[in-house]
C-alpha cells in the first residue's frame, strides 16, 4: 500500500483533508483522508520541533481487487496512520 498526497485543504489550524493517490495491489484510485494534528512539541530525541498527527479514512478493499470473502465480511477497511512530521533540512 501507498499514499501519495496531492492536495491539501485546511478546515482550521488543526484539522485538514488530504486527498491523493491510494495504491494498493497495483490499483490506484484517490482517496481523501481527514487529518488532525495531535501537538506540536521538540522531539524528546532529537530536540527539533516535530508535529505530530493522526490521518484516518476508509476504503473499499473490493475496489482494489481484494475480494476474497467479500459476501461473508465487510470489504469496507478503516485506515488509520499516526505520525510525525519533521522539516527536512
């Protein structure tokens, strides 16, 4: 699975949704996840500032082909990533 982001709209400074491209099993199709920034702090590691954020969303794991068991259980797959973002020097 990938994710490649390529568009963002912002609701408020904490909340945003991010639109890009989905892969998974050679398919790609958009998916727009809601975003939502947790706390913007310095890294207890490194000292530099890190933000960070939780994305979630939900996808339709028949639309990429994954269709194995599709009639006994659902094919809707809830996603959800939780990391940081650091500025790249």
């Amino acid at each position: 699975m990938t994710f490649k982001s390529t568009q963002v709209k912002f609701i408020n400074p904490q909340q945003a949704k991010v639109t890009g491209d989905f892969t998974l099993l050679g398919q790609t199709k958009p998916l727009t996840l809601d975003v939502t920034l947790n706390k913007i702090d310095n890294s207890p590691l490194t000292k530099e500032p890190v933000a960070g954020f939780r994305a979630t969303g939900t996808i339709d794991r028949a639309a990429y082909g994954m269709t194995a068991y599709a009639s006994g259980i659902t094919t809707n797959v809830p996603i959800q990533i939780d990391g940081e973002l650091v500025e790249k020097k």
